[in-house]
C-alpha cells in the first residue's frame, strides 16, 4: 500500500491529531497536553531518530497547530469531501513549504525523504505528514484515512487492512461497540 517512510509519516500524523487535538476518545471527552505537558507530548510522539532536535515550545505549538489542520483533512476525507480534504493538504504543504529531496540512510539506498522550509524537527515532520496526507488523498488510498465510527470517539486511523474495512481508531472502541449491540440485542 505505502511504502515504509510514507507509512511512518501517516503513523505520525495519526498519533499527532490524536494526541494534540481536543475532542472525545473510547466514549469520553479528550482534552489535548496544554503547555506544562505540550513539550513532552510531541517528543514522545515522535519517532526516535538520531539527529532530532530538542522540542521546544513553539515548536510543539506549531505541532499542534499542524495537527488540528491534519484533522480537517481526515474529517474531510471521512465525510467523503475529498475537494476539501485535498485543499486543507494543499495549505498545509503551503505553508510548510514541503519539498521532497533524496536522503541516504547509512546503509540504505537512496529513499524520496520530504522536508520543509527550515530543517527544524517541527517544520520537517509537519510537512512530510503533509506529504504524506497527499500521496494518500492523490491516489486510490484516499479511503484508507479514516475517522472512529463508535460513539463519542473522533479519533482518527489509517486503515492498513487488507479488505479497507476498518472502521474504528482502536480495538477498544470496536469492543465496546460490539458489546453495545450485544448488550442491545439481549434487552429485546
């Protein structure tokens, strides 16, 4: 489906609107890391990669910023609006300035590698996901960006199953829709 680095980066951006923007998680309300908590949160959310800078504050802002704009591309996506999804990335890869350019790995062969206006950990990472969004939405793998369908859940995924047919953020939330219906079923 996606190549490795493409992977990561949609895993990343997964993990930074789940974990950076406000909204409900497993059936209750979620409230992202506030600014004690922000910097440690992004550091954790990232990758560990050897040449990565320290986070800082308005770093993990502009994080968090990206991330509330990589929502409105799965929201939009989910909802089947792909013209908006597609201009949300748009401005996105605008305003990171995302370029690919071809990094080596020692040890690896070269690999397409995106980056952004400034080599800073912030900018870098919010414009591959950019990148990444795109190559997701400009193909047929657009469906594979999803939002949870269980209730009071807006958490996001990227559906890697064989059959496209994933449907929520997590097993909990799937468990605890099926025990929903289930629970449903045995009232009747």
């Amino acid at each position: 489906m996606f190549d490795s680095h493409v992977a990561t980066l949609l895993s990343v951006a997964v993990s930074l609107v789940n974990d950076l923007t406000d909204g409900s998680r497993g059936g209750k309300p979620y409230v992202a890391p506030g600014d004690e908590q922000l910097i440690s949160a992004v550091t954790q959310l990232l990758p560990s990669v050897s040449d990565l800078q320290e986070i800082d504050h308005a770093q993990a802002l502009s994080l968090a910023t990206a991330a509330q704009q990589m929502r409105l591309v799965f929201v939009a996506v989910d909802d089947e609006r792909l013209d908006d999804a597609a201009e949300a990335v748009n401005a996105l890869l605008r305003a990171t300035g995302t370029r690919p350019q071809l990094d080596r790995v020692p040890g690896e062969p070269w690999q397409v590698h995106f980056h952004g206006y400034d080599d800073s950990d912030a900018v870098g990472w919010s414009a591959g996901c950019a990148a990444a969004l795109a190559l997701a939405i400009g193909s047929d793998l657009a469906g594979r960006l999803g939002v949870c369908g269980a209730p009071r859940c807006d958490r996001v995924y990227v559906d890697g199953s064989r059959n496209s047919a994933r449907q929520f953020c997590s097993l909990a939330c799937q468990n605890r829709v099926k025990a929903a219906a289930y629970r449903a079923r045995g009232s009747h």
